[in-house]
C-alpha cells in the first residue's frame, strides 16, 4: 500500500533526490568531529581574546533568514541554540556556488541536521554567532517540524502543545520544546543522587530476572506470556521482592535494585502499566530504622537535585525536611471518620462500605476492604511527607507480625501528596509463618481475587536456610521524579509512556 504524503512531504522527498543528484550523500556514514558545542561558546567566548576560531559543531536548523547571498540560520545542538552566519562567497570562495545557492537555499529545510566549521564572532546587535566557513549535511530530514514562532516580545505561538501527541511523538516533543528534556534530565540526577548513596552505604546494586515463573511479591494482576522451549507460563514481573531476599539469605548486608515492573492493572495520571521501582534490603535493621533512614535519603535527595528541602508542586509547598509525622492505620481512618474499624468483622466491613457508598465486590476480604475505607476517608489528606505505620496483618502478607501490638504488623508506607511513595516492612524471616500468609493469599485467589499473592516456593526454600532479620523498602521513582519535577502526570516523567495504538 503507498502511502499518502502531505505535500511539504512530497517537496522535501524531492529535495532530497535532488540532493543526492549533486553527488551528496545526505546520510554520510563518516565520523564528523565536533571541538565544542553552543553552551560551551556562550560561557566562554571572548570579543577581546578572539577565542573559538577554526572550530566544528553540529545541529539541527531550527530557523532560517536567507537574504540573498548572505542568510542567518538557528542551530540546535545537545547544548542550546546559537546562531550561524553563511555568506555565499565565504562559503563558496571559488567559481562553484552549488552549495550556497543550489543546496542550502533551494534544498535544505528546518530540521535539517548540518555541521558547521568556522570561527565564533559577535554580530552588530551583540549576539555571539558562528561564522560558517564550510557547511556539511549530516542528516536530511524528509518530515516537516511544527514551526513554533517567537514575537519580538518573547511570546512563544504555534507551539507544539498536544499532550497526546507530545507523548506519542517523543522524539519530536524533544526536538522542538526546549524544556522538555529538562525533566529527563532531573530524573537521572534523582536516580544517580539515590545510588550514589546506597552505594556509599556499601550496598550491592543487581539484577533479578523481569521474567518470573511466579508473579509475586506484590498484590497485583501481573502480565503473561508463554516460553516455547520450556513449555511453561511466564510473568512480566509486578516486583522484585523475593529475588533480592533471596540476595539477603546469600549474605550480603544490603542489595538495591532500580527494577522495571509491570502490572497488568488500570492506567491513570499515577499509574502506567510499566513503572519503575527502586527496592532495596537490608539485614538486621526494622521498619523504624528504614523510617529514618529514608526520610535522611529523600531529604539529602530532594537538596542535591532542587537545591532545598521544599518543593512546588501543583500550587503546594512540601517540605521534604526531616521528620516525618507517623500515624498509625487505624488511627488515621477514626481520625478522619470517628470511627474504629479495627475490631470489626468482615460482614461488618462490608455493610461499613456499603453505608458509606464504597464500592466492594464479594472477592474482597478484610485487606481489601481496610485498603478501600482508608483511601476514601485518607489518602486526600497526606500532603507533607507522612508515614502511615503497623498495617493490619490481613493487608500485609510478606511483614513481620508488630512485636508488641496484637493483629498488626511492622510495616508503613509513605504518603506524598495523596500518593504512597513507599511502601516497607520489617521482613517476614520466618519460613513457616510465611508459608502460611502465603496459603492464605492462595485461598483468596480461589475465592476470585486475582491480585492476591501464589506461593513461591523456590522463595520459601531460601527462607529455609535462614535470612537474618532485614528490613526493605520499594520507592516509586517515577512518582517521586513527578514531585521534584512538578509534573501532574506519570507520562510526563516517562520517555515513551504505554499508549492506546492510534
């Protein structure tokens, strides 16, 4: 089937046989060496010093004034953008002046991809510019960009402002929203700020396997496919839990891993199907020792890549300073309705929901049903930094029962502008007792509820062998990476997010 090109298409299509018909290859496969780059001239460029002669760069056409034998084109490289100056007889000293007139006049185009060598100079009007010497085309581009406009008083028209269409077409959000990689770039400094410190700690960083026999370690509808040559079912991962126990039960004091997860569930402006998670394990430390120590790494975090403790998020001010406020589950559900659900029974959580306009499904059991009335009546509320501690023991399958209080369990999870960040426990070390919670997590996968946990058995032999006390975390860091960068969206903060086919 041909396609249909739209007619700047069919010219720049033309242009480029044209092109090629001038004996120029508009794809050379040779190295074209760059000696700086556009941030680098701007810093350091002096009028007095003459400095930046005889050098190379490379970009993109951004703009483009051609006023007869002399034309101002914008280049855009990894840096920024600077300004170019070509004059045909500069360009072109000899009698040829194809190049000039044939090819950069009649046959390049904005977007085109061009080097540049010459020598960096100041224009009447004061800006810094390079005087092109030699102009080489590295990449015709055969598909026009929007072309966003800039009045004389800095307002930005025609910009390429569709969110679907931004998301959809990411590499061309890049090209023309200056911006846009800014948050990308805020992102890795989250990721290496966190690392450097784990890894200060002398904490491992590894690998576990995305494919898993067994999707577990979270509560979720994992994704699966099938391996031919071993004939068996195989999970997308929904968590990397149980390997990095397994890590744990091997010696090591602390292991970490940013894991790619994946869960099959509904997708909304804090969940996309594929996330990231950083989860890390160390041994002999509990839940009150990964409250502080978290709230120590965050914090040190949030000052590295923002420069302070606070952040703006969508018009509100959060403190990431230290410490945290805890309240504990029950608490924060009879603060916000006066009501205790702690001693209640299922039926009674049921006909609770019921009054109070929750919706429930006869797959539910107690977890649920505390998970659903807390975020009714909870999350909304848990702006600043909150730990919310010792969950009941029916939501909390792979934790250590609370050492003191009946029912409950060493295990809180961290809440950021109405979204849980974090999610830790005092681990679960005791094989039997685990075995057991997984056994009852496979009697309500039986009953219907498809997110309820298998046992994993190759992770129970481990235990078998004796892990030492140990506490773990999983962060969000694709929701942590919206707070610092003040994005309301998880596609906003992820290069190419899961999108319905167009």
């Amino acid at each position: 089937m041909t396609k249909d090109y739209s007619e700047q298409e069919k010219i720049r299509r033309e242009s480029l046989k044209k092109i090629m018909e001038l004996g120029i290859n508009p794809y050379p496969a040779n190295e074209y060496i760059l000696t700086t780059n556009s941030k680098e001239i701007k810093q350091n460029y002096s009028e007095k010093e003459n400095n930046f002669q005889d050098i190379s760069i490379a970009g993109r056409i951004m703009s483009r004034r051609i006023m007869g034998k002399a034309s101002f084109i914008e280049l855009k490289d990894f840096d920024g953008r600077i300004q170019v100056y070509l004059n045909r007889d500069e360009l072109c000293p000899g009698d040829d002046k194809s190049m000039y007139n044939d090819v950069f006049k009649k046959l390049l185009d904005i977007g085109d991809i061009v080097g540049i060598e010459g020598n960096v100079f100041v224009t009447k009007v004061g800006e810094i510019s390079v005087f092109a010497k030699k102009l080489t085309v590295l990449s015709k581009s055969i598909k026009p960009l929007p072309i966003v406009k800039k009045d004389s008083d800095g307002n930005t028209h025609d910009a390429f402002k569709d969110t679907e269409l931004r998301y959809r077409q990411r590499s061309l959000d890049l090209i023309v929203n200056d911006k846009a990689w800014s948050v990308f770039e805020t992102r890795t400094k989250i990721f290496n700020a966190i690392r450097s410190r784990l890894n200060n700690m002398g904490y491992i960083e590894v690998e576990t396997p995305i494919l898993q026999p067994i999707a577990g370690g979270a509560a979720a509808r994992p994704f699966v496919t099938h391996h031919n040559t071993l004939d068996m079912p195989l999970y997308l991962r929904i968590a990397n839990e149980l390997y990095l126990k397994r890590l744990i039960v091997g010696g090591k004091e602390g292991v970490f891993e940013f894991a790619k997860d994946f869960r099959n569930e509904g997708m909304d402006k804090t969940h996309n199907p594929e996330f990231t998670m950083l989860e890390f394990y160390v041994a002999y430390k509990d839940y009150n020792w990964m409250m502080n120590f978290v709230e120590k790494l965050l914090e040190e975090t949030v000052i590295e890549v923002c420069g302070s403790n606070k952040v703006c998020f969508d018009g509100k001010e959060i403190s990431f300073a230290r410490p945290y406020k805890k309240i504990a589950f029950f608490d924060a559900i009879k603060n916000e309705t006066g009501d205790d659900v702690s001693k209640m029974t299922e039926e009674e959580l049921f006909d609770y929901c019921k009054e109070k306009n929750i919706k429930t499904d006869s797959s539910m059991a107690k977890g649920k049903l505390y998970d659903l009335i807390f975020g009714e009546f909870c999350e909304h509320q848990l702006i600043q930094p909150t730990y919310i501690t010792d969950y009941p023991f029916e939501m909390s399958p792979l934790s250590k029962k609370h050492r003191t209080k009946q029912g409950l369990t060493e295990r809180f999870e961290l809440f950021i502008n109405a979204k849980e960040i974090a999610n830790a426990y005092s681990e679960q070390n005791n094989p039997i007792e685990q075995r057991s919670s997984f056994e009852e997590q496979m009697r309500l996968h039986e009953k219907g509820d498809d997110e309820a946990m298998l046992i994993d058995n190759k992770f129970l032999t481990a235990l078998e062998y004796g892990m030492p006390p140990t506490s773990g975390i999983g962060i969000g860091m694709d929701r942590l990476t919206m707070l610092l960068t003040n994005k309301q969206s998880i596609q906003d903060v992820l290069f190419f997010p899961q999108m319905k086919n167009d």
